[in-house]
C-alpha cells in the first residue's frame, strides 16, 4: 500500500512540473520519452562579444582572416600551410589560419562546403574527381588555383615478399585515410595498373605497425620528398619501396619522378634509386563573386603572396618553395583573376624592361622556355618589391 501512494505521488509531482526542463526528466516508457523519436534542433548560440568594445575587436579580427585548408599533420601540406600562416601574417590587415583537414581531396571538398574555407592545398589530378565522380557543378569556375606549388612524389612500401605489383594481388594494401592524397591518387595508379587489392582506409603511420606484425603488405603515400613518415622510420629488413614506372597511362597528370639515397638514406642504399611518378600540388582558391567580402579576402591574400614570395624562399621555411615559379600553369584548371591579372602586368613590366621594343601586350603567354622564365621570374619578384614600395 504504501508503494502504491508513493508511486502515485512521484507521477502527481510530474503531472505539475510544467517546464521543458522537467519534461526531459520524464521515466523511461513516459509518453514525452516515446514521442521524441528526433533529436531535437540546437539553439542558436549567442555570439561571444558581450559588449560593443569586445563586438568592435571581433570584427577587427575577423576582417582580414582567411582559412587555409592544409591537410594531414604527417602530410607535406600542412607544413607549406604554416609556411604561409607565418610569411604573410600581418595581425590585423591579414592573418592566415593554417587547417589540419583531411588531405588532396577533402581540401577541396572542404574549400567548396566548409565555412571559412577561403584557400587549400591540393593536387592537379584532384579536380576529375569532382568532375566526373562527385559531379559538383560548375567546378571549374568556382575553385581556382593561385599558383603551381612543389611535386608530390607517390611512395608505395611494401613488406620483403613483395617483389612486383602483382604480388600485391588479393593482398591487404593502406591508402591512408579518406580524402588524402594516398587514397585518390595511389587509387588511380592500382587502377590503371590493373592491380586488385583490399583496400584499407587509415592513418599510414599506424599502418607501418601493421606492415611490421605481417598485417598488411603495404601501404601508400603521396607526398613531397622527403618526407618524416619515411625518413624518422626505423628501417625493417627488407621493407622497400616499389617502383611505378611512367608510361602512356601516367600521362596526363603525372610525371616521372625517383626516390634517392638522399632522399631516404636509412631505406635506399647510396647510389641506388627507385623510379616512380609524381603529381603537380598547387595552391586553391574559392572563387567568390566580386561584390562578397570573401572575395575582398582572397584578393588581399594573393597580393601579399606575390609581394612577399621571396620571403619565402629563404629559411626556416620550406626548401620546395625556391622551385616554385608564380608564373608557372596547371593544365585543366582555371587561375584565379586577381592572381592572374598581377601574372600578366608583371611579365609584361619585366619583358618591356628587358627589351622595350618587343614588350608583349598584358595578357601574353607565359613562355615555355625554362630559363627565360626563370628571369622573368626574378624580375617579377623585383617588380612586386618596387609596386609595394
């Protein structure tokens, strides 16, 4: 009996409770319980300044501030991101926040849907992807490329017992993780090898762990050499890299490249070399309309890496970034306006300085010829230090 009243008297003090709050405390088997079948929808939350001094900082920070999607923390994007985080940071006219995102392929995904996105790193094979697998229309207006960057070399480690791609055959195999530049591109290269394999999805560095219990056979990496994954390894006896030779099929996107002794010396004995193939990284952009304030960004942001690239190419920062040449093209894939248009007014300031009487028109060609680019080159940087002047 005495039960029964409690029990009574628990659901009398439900009944009066009338907030949402005690609504959320109903027993299991309630009928508030049974009817929320949906998570409900969260609040809107309130935005961080709370008075108009602090709103007026919030809006000096966030004026000039772009995001820059780098990529995997083992990856070489993410260093290049950095670089630019630090060589362009210019507090509250321009600050660079470098991303660790997902790599290659969720870099652009990430520049297309992820609020602020403004700029990413990723691969020139990338783009098919969201041609012709995705489907995102219009993609080739709407992501841009500012500049070529360095080569990303692709790095297949495979266990002693694999002498040849067809021993990979049926065999456990790591791409890394989804949307790196493993996953997309070393994909293409078992594909258009013709070589089936399990493929696996996760981070390469706990794959390693993998290749030394006999887990796996190998594992993928499409990266800049050299790169730590590899080069701080403790060398496994005959672990090695195996050799992707170039050919018709590698053509469009791809360049032969090799892995050296100087590359990874505590996995390729000195004087020897093992062939692969490369693929051109670049530097993205969202191509926002004109009248946006993003725009207004992205713009800043190109024009301080034209004015500050030789910077750049001087310690500590990355020695890839001396190869790289701001002048330079990525076939199939559109430069974004503002960058070429500084391109265009360079080259032909720099040609009419060299040889006034064969100055080309603005939109000139940038020409095919590896030294004269080179000068060009040099006397676009001196050309940008003078318009900042």
């Amino acid at each position: 009996m005495f039960r029964i009243a409690t029990t009574l008297g628990c659901f009398a003090c439900l009944a009066i409770m009338e907030t949402p709050a005690a609504a959320q405390l109903a027993w299991p088997g309630t009928t508030e319980v049974a009817q929320a079948v949906a998570p409900r929808r969260a609040l809107p939350v309130p935005n961080k300044p709370v008075n108009e001094e602090e709103a007026a900082k919030a809006a000096r920070i966030n004026n000039w501030t772009v995001g820059l999607a780098g990529g995997l923390l083992e990856g070489t994007f993410v260093r290049y991101a950095a670089d630019l985080g630090k060589a362009l940071d210019d507090g509250d006219n321009l600050r660079v926040l470098p991303i660790v995102s997902y790599g290659a392929v969720g870099n652009v995904s990430d520049l297309v849907y992820l609020k602020g996105v403004d700029f990413s790193i990723t691969y020139s094979d990338v783009l098919d992807h969201f041609k012709n697998i995705e489907r995102i229309p219009g993609i080739e207006r709407r992501v841009n490329y500012v500049i070529p960057m360095f080569q990303g070399e692709v790095h297949i480690y495979v266990r002693e017992e694999i002498k040849t791609f067809q021993d990979l055959v049926g065999k456990k195999v790591n791409f890394n993780t989804v949307g790196s530049a493993a996953n997309y591109t070393g994909g293409i290269v078992f594909d258009r090898l013709g070589i089936k394999v399990e493929r696996l999805f996760q981070n390469n560095s706990i794959a390693l762990e993998q290749m030394r219990k006999g887990e796996i056979a190998g594992i993928v990496h499409v990266v800049a050499k050299p790169n730590d994954l590899f080069a701080k390894f403790k060398p496994e006896p005959g672990f090695h890299f195996l050799p992707v030779e170039f050919g018709a099929k590698f053509e469009d996107y791809y360049v032969p490249a090799e892995l050296t002794a100087a590359d990874y010396p505590n996995l390729i004995q000195q004087g020897e070399s093992v062939q692969t193939i490369s693929v051109p990284a670049l530097l993205a952009v969202y191509n926002w309309n004109k009248d946006t304030d993003r725009y207004r960004r992205c713009v800043r942001f190109v024009e301080y890496l034209f004015e500050r690239f030789d910077k750049l190419r001087e310690k500590p920062y990355q020695p890839g970034w001396k190869e790289m040449n701001l002048a330079g093209t990525i076939p199939g894939w559109t430069r974004f306006p503002p960058a070429q248009a500084l391109v265009a007014k360079a080259e032909a300031q720099a040609t009419a300085d060299a040889n006034p009487a064969r100055a080309p028109a603005a939109g000139a060609r940038t020409t095919d010829n590896k030294a004269e680019q080179e000068r060009l080159f040099k006397q676009f940087l001196d050309w940008s230090k003078q318009q900042k002047r």
